[in-house]
C-alpha cells in the first residue's frame, strides 16, 4: 500500500540566497497568471499541452523562467482549469436534483494566484546533496542551502521513501523559505487477521468526533470551546473589516489564517488521538462527499407585504457560518493517514444514510427519532426490545447512535472481507440500486454488547 506525506524543510538562506529565491517566486506567480488570463481568453481551456504550446515561448521570454518552470506553470493553470470545470459540473447536477439554486461562480472570470508558492520536480528543479543541503533552481541558476526539519522526515529524505514533487513556499510574518516535499512510503498490506478490532467515528458540529466500538467503549470530542473562539476571531475580522483604517487592514493581514490554524490543529489532536488509542483497528468513517450542497442553511424570508427581505438575525448568520465552513473532511483525511503510517491500523469509509435516525437495538429508522434534531435520540418503534424489557423507549446521545452504527457497517464490512477477500474502501455510489442493496443489509444489523469482531 502507497501513502504520501508531505515533509516541511526550513531553509537556511543568506540575504542573497533570499533574494533570489523571493525573485523566482514573483516571477513564477505573474508566469501563472498570464497563462490563467490566456485560458480564459481560449474558451476556458483546460488541456494542460494546449497551454504549453501557446504560453511557453511568452514565458520564458516576459519572465525568465527555466523551461522546466515554465512547463510547470501551465501544467498548475490546466490543473486549476479541470478542478474549476469539475465543480461546474458538479453544481449543475446539484441545481438538476433540486439540491441548491446557488450558481457556480468559479469560471466567471480567471483564477488570480495570490500565492507565490513554486513547483518542483525532483530531479530537474531540485535534489538533495549530501550534508543535509539541498540544491535549489532559481531565476540565476541552482543555489545549494543547507536546510533543518522534523527528524524522522529527514531520516526518509535520507533513505526510506520515494522523494516526489515540491513546492517552495514563504512565510511572509516570519520571512522565512521552507521547501514542501512529498514521500511515498511503501507500507505493506493489511490483512483481517492484523485488524482484529473495529470503531466507528461519527462527526459533528456540537461534537466535532465520537467514537465507538463493538465493546461499548466510547469517547466523545466536543468542540464548544473550539467554535467559540472561531466565533471570536470571525467577529475581530468584521470588526476589523468595518473599520476600513490601514492599520486595522494591517491587524487583519496579521490575524489571517488564525481561525483556520486553530481548526487544522484541533482536527490534528483528535485524529492523532483517536489512532492512538485504536492500534490494530478498521476504522469506519462516513462518506461525506457533498454535504454541503446536502445540508440546508437559513436564507433571507421574504416579507409578508411582497416587498424585499428580511434580513438573516445574527444568530442564523452564525449558523450559517458553522455550516459552510465543516473541516469534516481534513479531519477524516488526518485519520486515514495517520492510520495508515501507524502500520497498525486502516481507515475506510461507508454509507453515511440513517445514521443518527436508525436505532441500533430494533433497526427502526425515523426523523421522529431525533426531536427537533437535537442530541437526544429516542426510539420510536413501539416493538423495540428495550421498550419491552425496560418498559421505556431506548434513548441514548445522538452522535453515539451514529457512531454505533457506523461501526456495525463496519463490522460487517470487515465480514464480507474475510470472505471474499476483497476490501472497499469507499462506497460505489454511481449505482442507485448497489446502494439501496447495501442499505438493506445495513437495516437487518442490530447492536449487541456482546459483540465481537472475532
């Protein structure tokens, strides 16, 4: 099994190396945006050889660049083209389904690069030297910098991993270079017999993780404190905003990036956690491809005379925020890969449909299970087992339903791999009636705590 990583290298450069360096990143990101006006001037093209061929010699010509950057750029704008054109599609297929009304803007104009981040290729635009130095190909020729990083990284770097592509980014605040460098490491092939155990994950705004596992050992990740100071931050942006001065756009610049700092190391402590405490694991995540386009926020009500709009309060605006801004899916990308370099354990992803409506005792699935959508799950079906024994309806936390069931499809998944000796890890959901089928088979699972894998 192939898994990339991506090793940070700090750059040790002196103040000539840094200019030349800061040269070939400007230079490379007006190459990129010529190239970007030049796409949407030919019907948006998005043909990563058609863009070579008209660019190439403006390239080297306006900008000096070398011809492996200059082949580089094109390949980034055509790159940048497919992933525009791709949403496009995507959103009018959602428009079609009744999903949304909200049209893709992406292509109404040419990208702008802000960034001026380089892409290499090992081996023509940079390779490593011995000593821990690094040579490096700029406007002027290839420079040699020695360079400091995250020591199992470079013991890789040094030998264990197949050294890919890099990018050379800058850290404005700091001023510092750092070099971007993807390894593909070779980890051998889990089997059913390594991966005795399973857990499942369900993730959510009140919670942002809650595991459980077949042995009724859970754990819940809550992300009060985390949404509140996202919830600061946004506030000092609009504030700052509003405020319109060069000093307040100066703080604002400075503060950039905060909120999302914060989530992307939130999202790193609990996937670290959760692989740590689940070695020797098939971990079930839910397949949560377009669920933003699923999920319905609050819009502006018309008034009751006809006339314009009422405006969002700010509480829904709040909302509104939280909704469109989920970092579910870096959050399940952490645990895959930490999954996978841990050796130990194997991330896969399943059917989110019904999780958090279906009880895990009777199969019975309904709204009416979640009251008002909150936290509380209560068991509907007047034949539940529980309400038989204990006289009461089954009730249990909401995200704990979920995670339960989650781990049930993957139990059985983990089944259907001991026998057949294949692994899916990703539902096909191009065939309606495959899924419905396999929402079938989910529907007949029921929750034991007396469960066991084995």
């Amino acid at each position: 099994m192939q898994q990339i990583i991506t090793a940070k290298l700090k750059l040790i450069t002196t103040p000539e190396q840094h200019q030349r360096l800061r040269q070939t990143q400007l230079a490379y990101r007006d190459a990129l945006n010529y190239v970007s006006r030049y796409a949407f001037a030919h019907d948006k093209l998005s043909n990563a050889e058609r863009l070579q061929q008209g660019t190439y010699h403006d390239i080297r010509v306006l900008f000096t660049l070398p011809s492996q950057m200059a082949c580089n750029g094109a390949r980034q704008v055509s790159a940048t083209y497919k992933g525009l054109w791709t949403k496009l599609k995507q959103n009018l297929a959602h428009r079609k389904a009744g999903h949304t009304k909200k049209r893709y803007k992406g292509l109404d104009k040419p990208p702008r690069y802000i960034s001026p981040t380089v892409t290499y290729n090992y081996g023509y635009d940079y390779s490593f030297k011995s000593g821990q130095r690094v040579s490096v190909l700029t406007l002027q020729g290839r420079i040699k910098l020695a360079y400091q990083g995250y020591d199992p990284h470079v013991a890789l770097i040094q030998h264990g991993a197949t050294i890919g592509g890099g990018k050379l980014w800058y850290d404005k605040p700091h001023k510092q270079f750092y070099l971007l460098v993807s390894l593909e490491l070779d980890i051998p092939d889990p089997t059913p017999e390594t991966l005795p155990d399973v857990v499942g994950v369900d993730v959510g705004m009140r919670y942002l993780a809650t595991t459980a596992t077949m042995t009724n050992d859970s754990r819940f990740y809550p992300g009060k404190r985390v949404r509140a100071k996202a919830d600061h931050e946004a506030r000092l942006q609009k504030r700052l905003q509003k405020k319109g001065t060069r000093s307040a756009i100066r703080r604002k610049i400075a503060l950039s990036g905060r909120e999302r700092r914060l989530k992307l190391q939130t999202n790193h402590s609990i996937a670290k956690s959760i692989v740590q405490a689940h070695p020797h694991t098939l971990i079930g995540l839910e397949e949560l491809t377009g669920i933003r386009e699923r999920t319905r926020r609050r819009k502006r009500r018309r008034k009751k005379n006809g006339k314009g709009t009422e405006p969002v309060s700010p509480k829904e605006r709040r909302a509104n925020r939280h909704a469109s801004q989920w970092a579910f899916a870096e959050l399940h990308s952490m645990i895959a890969y930490k999954a996978a370099l841990s050796r130990s354990s194997l991330a896969i992803k399943m059917d989110p449909d019904y999780t958090s409506q279906a009880c895990p005792l009777c199969g019975y699935t309904d709204k009416r299970n979640r009251p008002n959508k909150g936290l509380l799950f209560i068991c509907r079906n007047e034949q539940c087992p529980y309400r038989q024994c204990a006289g009461r309806p089954y009730t249990l936390h909401a995200d704990l339903v979920g995670a339960r069931n989650i781990a049930m499809r993957t139990l059985l998944i983990r089944q259907d791999w001991m026998g057949t000796g294949h692994l899916s890890v990703a539902p096909d959901v191009s065939d309606s009636e495959t899924k419905a089928a396999r929402l079938a088979r989910y529907a007949e699972l029921r929750w034991s705590p007396d469960a066991s894998p084995s």
